[in-house]
C-alpha cells in the first residue's frame, strides 16, 4: 500500500495536493542563547533567550505531460502557483496564509508529536523548470520549499509545561529586558513580575539597570 499524497491544507479550507510525494525531506530546530560577560571570566556565561520554530525543507515534484494532448498541453505553473500563493500577502488578514501539513498516518513533518502538525507559513521557494513543450511552455517543475512553524502564542502555552523553580535564582539583566520578561522566561507568565520585584527591592520595575542582579524567588505551589 503506498503512503498518502502529502497535502497542504490552508486555513480557509483550501487543499492543495502533492501529485508525487518528497522523496526525502530535513527538519531543523535552533535556540538562541545570549552572552553575558563577566569581568574575570575565561568565557562569557551562556543565558537561554528562546527557542526557535521548526523548519522542514523539502522538494515538491509538478509534472503535466501526461495531462491534455500534444497541441493542448497544460502549463505546469497553473499548479504551482498554488505554492506560490502562500507567499502572497492576504488582503483580508495582511499577512500570508498559514497553512497545516498531512502526510501519511502522522500527519505530521514536525517534532511535535503524532496528529495534525502545527500551523505554518512558507517561508521561501525556488522553483527550477526541467522540461518544455516545443513551443517553450514548461511541463515540469521541481520547488524546493522551506516551510516554518508558526504556532499561536496560545497553543505554545498550552503545549509547554513550565514549572517554577524549587530554588532562588540570581540573573543578571540584559539589554532592554524588563521583569515581566523575566517572569516571563522563569515562570511562563509575564503578570508574575512582582515576587521578583520584591524579593530584588525593585521599587520601579520599569526602570533596570543593564548588568545589575535580579533575584528570582521560587514561587508557591498553585501560583506558577
């Protein structure tokens, strides 16, 4: 029995359909840590800032010869201009469309997980024509595409466990970071800045100084 064509499932409901399926594809993940000298040190302290979306990269495969006769042959851009148009900006939302994944019995390109993967935008394609009629109409097209996911700050929640620590931390604040970032990054929510202000003796949270030291207290069962 052969694997499922993959599809592309956008949003408003729109399918678009592989005719042939990726004959491999790479998915890859990065952090973004920050360096944070230290006078003295050999080494500058490693601080984890965020994570950053997945990305698959693979190849699409369009192909029109067997479609139509010889004096009537399909365009093969008349089908991968579906692909292309996740690249265009909506005039409804202003923003391309997202769009979900299905392939196969996972249904899924990404990490994360079995089901219906994450909402994603297309973040690049280059397409490469291969073969022409006679009169130069192309006939075949390969696109290689890279496709980001772009989960809603809502979902990355949900998904994300995030605990306080069971001990105090001490931090030391970076360039434009303020509390709720702190909090934000320690205990998964922004609006817990004040056990931080309190326990550093900030009495204006708006205002911290690059390079000084926070404290950061762990927090009581039932508030993380």
């Amino acid at each position: 029995m052969s694997l499922a064509k993959l599809k592309i499932i956008r949003e408003d409901g729109k399918v678009i359909k592989a005719l042939y399926n990726p004959e491999r594809y790479s998915v890859s993940k990065g952090v973004q840590f920050a360096e944070i000298g230290i006078p003295g040190l050999d080494s500058p302290v490693l601080q984890f800032v965020r994570g950053q979306n997945e990305k698959v990269t693979l190849k699409l495969f369009f192909d029109t010869t067997e479609q139509g006769t010889v004096e009537d042959v399909k365009d093969v851009r008349d089908l991968t201009v579906e692909v292309y148009k996740l690249m265009k900006v909506s005039a409804v939302t202003h923003a391309p469309p997202r769009f979900r994944l299905e392939w196969g019995d996972s249904k899924s390109l990404f990490w994360q997980g079995v089901g219906v993967s994450p909402l994603c935008v297309m973040e690049s394609m280059t397409e490469e024509f291969t073969l022409f009629s006679p009169s130069g109409t192309p006939l075949r097209a390969e696109l290689n595409v890279t496709i980001r996911e772009a989960p809603s700050v809502k979902l990355q929640f949900q998904q994300t466990r995030r605990e306080s620590s069971d001990r105090t931390k001490f931090l030391m604040v970076q360039s434009g970071q303020r509390l709720s970032d702190i909090a934000w990054l320690e205990y998964g929510d922004p609006t817990n800045w004040r056990p931080i202000a309190e326990a550093s003796g900030i009495a204006n949270p708006r205002i911290l100084e690059v390079g000084s030291t926070v404290k950061v207290p762990s927090l009581p069962k039932g508030v993380a």
